[in-house]
C-alpha cells in the first residue's frame, strides 16, 4: 500500500512545489507562501526517501541501511511545522503570527533533534525495506520512544491544523480560502487513523500483546497518505485560485494584447528598426516569452510611442481632416474617434517618411488631446489596443482593395 501510495502523493507534491515556486519574486513578498513552498518541498522530500529504491540508494551512500526512517519522520515533522507556520500568517496579525511562528520553528527543531539522537541510539541492523521497518522494531524500547514522539508532534501538528482550519473556514470571505481550509481540516482528521494505529502497535508492543493485522497497517497507510494528500490539495486550491490562476490570466491578457499591437508594431518597426531594444527585438518580432509577457507588451508599447514621436514631423493636416469627416460620417466620437484618426495618421506619415515627404501644414495626432487621461501603462496599451484595431482593419482594407483590382 505504501509503495502504491507515495509515488502518488509524491508527484501532487512536486506538482505543488513547482508551482509554487514561480516566480521567485513572490516569494521575498510573502512569508506564508514562502512557507507553502516549504510545505510541499518537504513533503515530496519524505514521500521520495520512503519509496524501496530512493529508501535503498539513500542507506547505501551513507552506510546506514536505516537512515531512511530518519529522513522520513524529519522531513514530514519539518513539514508538520511549516503548515501551522502558513495558518499562522494567514489567520493571526503580523506580529502575533511572527512570535507563533519562531514557537512553532523552535518546537518543531527540538523535535528533530531529539529524533535524531534516538535514531543515532537504535541498534544496527542490516538492509530493511521501510515497509518492515516498523514490524522489526517495535519491540525495541529506543524505538518506541523515537516512534511515540514522532506520532505525538504529528498528531498534535495536525490536530492544530484541523481545529482552526475547520474554525476559519467558517469566518473567512473568500470561497476558495474556505474550501481548501475544509480539505485541508479533513485531511489533517483522517491521518488521526495513521496515528491511532501506530500508537496502538507500541502499546501493544509495551504490553505484550499481538501487533494490528496487515490491514490495519493497510489501513494506517491510507489514512496517512490520503490526509495528506487532502492537506496538499487544500493548500493548493486557494493558492491556486487567489494567485496562480489570476496570473495565468494577467499573463494570457498580455499575449493578447502583445499580438494585438504586432501589425502596427511591425509597421512602425520597419521605417524606424531603432525603436526596438537590441535584447529584445526577437521577442518583439515573434511573441513574448514563457515568462515577462507583461513586460514585452509593456515594452511594445513604448516602442509604438518612440516610434509615433519620431513620425510626428510627417503629419499633413489635410490627412488628419480627411479622416476626422470619414470616420465622424459613421458615428465614431471621442476616444474611439481619436484613435481611427491616429490610425490614419500613422498610416500616412509613414507613407511620407518612406518617400521623404514633409508635410504641407504640420498638425499633431489626434490622440494628443486625450493622453491626460492616460495615468498607468494599462491606459497607455489600452489606448494603443484601438488605434492598432483601427490600423489593422485599414490595413486590411487596402489588401482587399488591391486584390480586387
């Protein structure tokens, strides 16, 4: 069951990890995530060095068939702690949060410790599967004591977790939050099957009795790699949901918007290639990257501006009239008028910066006027998104009219 189990469990924990982890950056900002990335990093770690091979390959570079059992409990012990770290940040103010958790650090560092002196007074033994580790040891006083304080931190880990997950999920605002604490609060109660069964093998060890059948032990493994399985999905939902999920859709935004701007993009691009950071003009001439997609649609922006700068001594006021009548004929007013006009413009100041032309009665872009309320970049690429609609559909236009003729 076990070896069944932990590989499941051990890619929903990678998976987390990974996740979580991009972009750095958020990490620096926000403690409690960073301690989620903990989470889930330990986790994988205490699911990995219990699979038979990783179990086998770890005792055979130290020389220590045993030391499996040691990664084990510290690793999920460290990650017991690290979740009441992230409840604490996510439920209590800043400074009471911050003295619970150097608590929880100091508590769950004693713990450790105290493991690995108990672990370093086990008697040697040669290679045991960590299946059979439990069952070879648990007659020996040194390991009752080494497997009653581990079940104990762990049990009382959990136990914290399921009463004020369970408590906040009905308090809180947000859906999500409340959702992934109620799996998360009943994750942590199923492991309690985990911990009653193996607390019940040392009693029953202590006092002479027959150890629990296969399926109990069967069973134990279920509830501990089930609750935890839970737990994870329950942080991660939330996460996923207030943060992953809405920079998945800033990021989705950005690409639209970048190719929406490519055709006057590329327009300005070729009269005037300066305009384009050296660094960065493959990005610009493709698509943004994986990562920064903000940052290329933000830096495309600029770019069409530079570029709109430098053609502004070839704008003709006959073209700027022209296209004001047209374009007012059918009902456009205002920004959206504006933009058609700017299309236009470009249109032709490029045509004249081509041919070396300047015009017969300068004017300026009919956008000039309402760039006062333009305050933040998204203003800026939204301004730019119509008069790129507007460029396109001219562009198009022309197209059409010149295959036709």
């Amino acid at each position: 069951m076990q070896q069944l189990l932990h590989p499941l469990c051990l890619t929903l924990a990678v998976t987390g990890f990974l996740v979580l982890l991009w972009p750095p950056r958020y990490l620096r900002r926000d403690r409690a995530l960073t301690a989620l990335v903990g989470v889930y990093g330990l986790s994988a770690l205490s699911f990995l060095v219990s699979i038979d091979p990783v179990w086998g390959l770890l005792g055979d570079a130290t020389g220590n068939p045993s030391i499996g059992i040691l990664a084990a409990f510290g690793t999920v012990t460290a990650q017991v702690t690290l979740q009441i770290v992230v409840l604490a940040d996510w439920v209590l103010p800043h400074e009471k949060a911050r003295s619970r958790t150097r608590l929880c650090l100091a508590a769950g560092a004693a713990v450790i410790a105290a493991l690995v002196v108990l672990f370093l007074l086990l008697p040697a033994s040669g290679r045991i599967s960590p299946q059979a580790f439990t069952a070879r040891y648990i007659h020996v006083g040194v390991y009752q004591t080494f497997l009653t304080l581990y079940i104990g931190a762990y049990t009382i880990g959990q136990g914290i977790l399921a009463v004020v997950c369970w408590r906040r999920a009905g308090g809180t605002r947000g859906t999500w939050i409340a959702r992934g604490l109620r799996i998360v609060g009943a994750g942590a109660l199923l492991t309690f099957g985990y911990s009653t069964i193996r607390l019940v093998d040392v009693a029953a060890a202590v006092f002479g009795f027959t150890p629990l059948s296969r399926s109990a032990e069967r069973f134990a493994w279920l509830c501990a790699d089930g609750g935890s399985t839970l737990v994870l999905m329950g942080f991660l939902i939330p996460t996923l949901a207030i943060h992953i999920v809405p920079r998945a859709r800033a990021w989705g935004r950005a690409y639209r918007d970048h190719q929406r701007l490519a055709p006057l993009w590329h327009a300005v691009y070729e009269a005037l290639p300066t305009i384009a950071l050296h660094t960065h003009r493959a990005a610009s001439a493709h698509g943004p990257s994986l990562w920064g997609a903000t940052w290329h649609l933000y830096r495309r922006a600029v770019e069409i501006r530079d570029g709109q700068w430098a053609l502004r001594h070839h704008l003709d006021e006959s073209v700027r009239r022209a296209a004001e009548a047209r374009y007012a004929a059918t009902g456009l007013r205002g920004a959206e008028l504006a933009a058609a006009v700017t299309a236009d413009q470009l249109r032709g100041a490029l045509t004249a910066y081509h041919r070396n032309e300047s015009p017969k009665t300068p004017t300026e872009y009919a956008d000039a006027g309402i760039r006062d309320d333009v305050r933040t970049p998204n203003d800026d690429v939204r301004a730019l998104l119509r008069i790129a609609a507007h460029f396109e559909a001219v562009s198009e236009h022309e197209d059409a009219a010149t295959s036709w003729t």
